[in-house]
C-alpha cells in the first residue's frame, strides 16, 4: 500500500502543537510535507494555512492538518476552498464523525485548546475512520452544489 501522505502546517500559536504532531505522523510511517511555520515569531495564519489548503483543494495532497491558537481561523479559511472540509475538532469522538459522517481532509486543531495526548489521539482516530457514505455522500453533494454555484 502507498504511504500516507498529510501536509501540515501552523502559524506561530500552534507550532509547539505541529512540531509534535509532525513527530506523531513520522512515527506512524506517515509521510509529512511540513508547510510551516518553522519558528515562533508571530505570524498571520492565512499565510500557512491557504497554502496548505491550496494543496489538498487541488488534490496534490490528500488529507492537511492545520493547527493556530484556536482552530477557527485556520478552519474559517479552509473552509473557503472548493473540494476542501475542514473540521475544528476538541475531542476524539468529532474527530472521528469528522471522517465518518463528514468526510473531511482537513483537521484543524486549536494549539491553544487542546494537550499534545487528546491532539496525537484525535489525528489518529480521524486518520483511521473510513466515511461511512450513503446518506452522508447525498448531504455532502448537497454541499458540492452549493459549492460550484459559489466557484462560478
Ligand atoms: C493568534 O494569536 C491567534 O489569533 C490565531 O492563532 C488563531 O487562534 C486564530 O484563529
């Protein structure tokens, strides 16, 4: 089988958080692309974040992790791009409905919210799941067609 492969990227506020999570998924045999931040000197998200999101809407990655302070801005920019759903996620049972339910290939962690264990567990379930489909593939079409009248 292929290797994994997820970009991740933070701004200053979560990188503490990536730098680990980064450790985690080259321990799992997960190959990284590291998008930065590479130091704590502050930063404005979108500069890491749409990057990142740019790749994963363009399907040259599959699956981003994007970590700030809280997760919000991170997600409410991700969220901007076609083809993209991101989910802020706090615990490890969204986490894991994020996959099933949602399909999303993009998890957003708050730096700032959440401990290093609950955001390692949190990443691993979500990379686990499998979208369970069927009526959740007709609501996530629903949001595809929202979608294309949006990118016209
Ligand atoms: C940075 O201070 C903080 O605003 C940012 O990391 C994030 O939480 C924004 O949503």
């Amino acid at each position: 089988m292929d290797k994994l492969k997820i970009a991740i990227a933070s701004d200053h506020a979560g990188l503490e958080m990536k730098e680990d999570l980064k450790e985690f998924l080259l321990g799992i045999g997960v190959e990284v692309v590291d998008m930065g931040v590479n130091d704590d000197k502050s930063v404005d998200y979108p500069d890491y974040g749409i990057p990142l999101a740019d790749r994963v809407s363009k399907g040259e990655v599959p699956k981003g992790v994007l970590v700030c302070g809280t997760g919000i801005g991170m997600s409410i920019l991700a969220n901007k791009f076609k083809n993209v759903r991101a989910a802020l996620v706090n615990d490890v049972f969204t986490a894991r409905m994020a996959k099933e339910h949602n399909d999303a290939n993009i998890l957003v962690i708050g730096g700032r919210i959440v401990g290093k264990g609950l955001a390692r567990e949190m990443l691993k379930t979500w990379i686990d799941a499998r979208f369970e489909g069927g009526r959740h593939q007709t609501r996530l079409d629903k949001i595809t067609e929202l979608e294309k009248k949006n990118h016209k």
